[in-house]
C-alpha cells in the first residue's frame, strides 16, 4: 500500500509540475505544424540555417514551444490588411461625398449659399485613422497589431446634367502595421513588437452618380491603386531544451502589389421633421494581390524565408442611413450630419502565404493561412460641413467602429471642397 500511494504521489507532483509548466509556458507545442515544417528544413540545411538547426537536439530541429510560435511568418498574412480597410473608407468617402452634392444642391436653404457657382468642383481631403486587431495568442492563425493610416486626397467632379455627375479622386496613402509584442516564456525574452509593415500608395478612382426620378440615386465607383510595402519580422530562434542561448532573427523586405475597388450604392432621399434622410444600400468588392519577396537575413541568422503571397478579394454589403439637417446661418449654411452603416463580408478570401526558408536547400514548404473571422460590423459618424456664399465647403468628420469581434477602430477626416 505504501508503494501505491508513493507512486500515486509522484505522479500527482507529475502532473502538477507539468500544469504549472504550461500556465507559465502557455505557447508550449503550440505550432506543431511549424515545428514539423523546421524538422524538414533541418534535413538539408546551409549557411545560418544549419548553424541553427545544429544548436538542436542531434540536430534534427526541435523548437521550444514559444519559438514554434515566434519563428511562424504568420505576419505575411496581414500584409494586405491596410490596403483593404483604406479601399473600405475610400468606397464611404465617394458615398458621402455624392451625398453632400446632393444636398447642397436640393434644399432651399443651402441653394440660396450657392448662387451662381458653376458645374465643376475640387476636393481636397485628409485623413487619419487608427486600429487595433487583437488576437489571442497561439489560438488564432493571425497575430494582433496596431495599425495607423493617413492619407490625402485631391478630387474633382463635373456636373453633366442635372441627373448625373462625374468624378474622380487622385489619393495618396501611407501605413505603418505594428505587431504584438510576443508572450515572454521560459528562457525566451521576445522583442518589443514582432514586427512591423509599412505601406505606402498612390491610386485613382472614378465615380458617376445619376439621379433616378424624384428622389432616388445610383452611385458607383471604380478604383485602382498601387502599393509599396516594406516589410520587418522580429523573432526567436530557440532549441527545445532551453539552454543554449537564444538567437534573435531580424529580417526585412520589400514588395509590390495593386488594389481594384469597385462600388455600386442605390439609395433614396426623404425628409422627416426638418432632417434629410438618405437610407441606402450597397455592395464593395476588393480585390488585392502582391508580388513574391525574399527576405534579407539582417543579422545572419540564417532564418529568413522566401515568400509567395495570394491574392485576396473581399465583397462587403452594405446597409444604412444618413441623416443631416441645413441650419441657416448669415449668409451661409451649417450642416450637422451622421451615419449609421451596418457592414457585412458577403464573401472574403482567407489570407494565405506560402514560405521557404532561404538556406533550405530542399525548398520545403509551409503553407499559412489566416483567421477565418466575423467580418460584421457597425459604422458610426459624426460631422459639420458648412456652405458658404464664396464656393468654399469645409467639412470634418469623427467616425468609430463597433461590433468587429476582432478590432476597434476609429478615424478622423477634415476637407474642403470648392466650387468653381
């Protein structure tokens, strides 16, 4: 019996011992996907990489658990995420944009500030906008960041008509994706961020919106944009016993890619107490793709990878009502306004990547691919714009998201429009 119970008692303080491990350890085998990927490449490694996989057990390369989770490249897989949500805000700005023309030029009192102004108008714009992804580590395929966008815009349109106006808008845009710091674990010392992505861009849209009968319109959009990336993963390379010191893998690169965006939006215009009201719905299609790159190994570590990104489209429905009243005011006209935008992914491509590492003389692959995630959400903004009796419409803009599962988001937009 006391043989029973001593062995009983071991395997208790076993199991303890090994439950405290993981609550401290928490991404302990956690990418045994990436783990098996490494065994590969350490069957005919070179340079750096064989360095690496000869710090290992028999040199076969097994990975500590944290690691398996800072060595995954998963960062490739938001490289399309600042392009997709700027295409996101650009297909709102078009829909609002058309929307002020609309009532600057229907309502009695801001008629009266526009006396005389002739067909065409210049647009110019600024924004700035931050958002937060959150991801829970080693749970979710993607990692959390902090994302910050401005951008400017320079536009012009020209009324055909009094049921059609035509336009189009040159942007420009910059980016900067910061990742998550990892978990700290045992014997592993991450870095302050996991990396970060820089994007910068330059595109054109055209738009054409026609008025249909009384009240109704039909607003659509085609866009095209180009797009740098510059690229940096931050991680760690360390064996699965723990001792030999870790190795800090810091890589970067650049690359290229396109974005097309296209909109159509059918809406129609009501009164109620002294407010316009313009409920409307409408479809986003976005459609991204970038080169392949390969990585440059900044500090010899031998872990840098070559990369094939996949093409990404997302179609977004959409569903809302804006809402603005014309205040009078002496000898120009103040317009407060908001909207309520109920955002749905009908249909999104998951993010995929597929990587080598570059001193793997086998070219194994490992093939990533991202969250498969809640894409619901609720737009909510506020703003003034004023019409005054020169042509000049100065207008600024708060808006935030709510309901996103994954990320919050707000943004600040300030412009002025002229009319000629």
């Amino acid at each position: 019996m006391r043989n029973r119970n001593f062995h009983l008692s071991k395997s208790i303080a076993a199991s303890l011992a090994l439950l405290t491990c993981l609550m401290v350890h928490n991404s302990w085998a956690t990418n045994p996907e990436f783990q098996d990927f490494f065994f590969s490449a350490c069957v005919n490694p070179s340079a750096g990489l064989a360095a690496r996989c000869g710090e290992t057990n028999g040199g076969l390369g097994d990975l500590s658990g944290d690691s398996e989770s800072s060595l995954n490249p998963s960062q490739t897989l938001s490289s399309s995420d600042a392009a997709v949500y700027t295409a996101q805000q650009r297909s709102q700005e078009i829909r609002e944009r058309l929307r002020a023309d609309r009532e600057s030029t229907g309502g009695e009192d801001t008629g009266a500030a526009r006396v005389d102004l002739g067909p065409l108008s210049l647009l110019i714009n600024a924004r700035t906008s931050s958002s937060e992804s959150d991801r829970i580590v080693d749970a979710d395929a993607e990692r959390g960041y902090e994302l910050d966008q401005h951008t400017a815009e320079l536009g012009i349109d020209y009324r055909i008509s009094d049921t059609l106006v035509w336009g189009a808008w040159l942007q420009w845009g910059s980016a900067e994706l910061e990742f998550d710091r990892e978990n700290p674990g045992a014997n592993f010392t991450p870095l302050a961020d996991a990396g970060e992505i820089e994007t910068d861009s330059l595109g054109i849209t055209t738009y054409l919106s026609a008025k249909v009968g009384e009240r109704g319109f039909i607003d659509a959009s085609l866009g095209y944009t180009d797009i740098e990336i510059d690229s940096a993963r931050n991680s760690v390379f360390q064996e699965s016993n723990r001792v030999i010191a870790q190795t800090n893998s810091l890589t970067d690169a650049g690359t290229d890619g396109s974005e097309f965006l296209v909109t159509l939006t059918a809406g129609y215009q009501g009164e109620a107490g002294g407010w316009n009201l313009s409920p409307f719905v409408g479809l986003t299609y976005i459609d991204t793709d970038f080169d392949d790159y390969v990585e440059s190994d900044l500090n010899g570590a031998g872990l840098a990878f070559d990369v094939s990104l996949g093409d990404q489209s997302v179609l977004l429905g959409q569903l809302g009502v804006s809402a603005s009243r014309a205040i009078s005011m002496d000898g120009w006209v103040l317009v407060p306004q908001v909207r309520v935008e109920y955002i749905n992914a009908l249909d999104r491509d998951r993010s995929e990547a597929q990587v080598r590492f570059v001193n793997d003389t086998d070219g194994n692959v490992f093939r990533l691919r991202g969250d498969n995630v809640d894409d619901d959400r609720i737009d909510i903004a506020v703003g003034l714009f004023g019409v005054l009796q020169n042509g000049w419409i100065p207008f600024i803009e708060y808006q935030v998201t709510t309901g996103a599962d994954d990320w919050d988001r707000y943004q600040i937009s300030a412009g002025l429009r002229i009319e000629l």
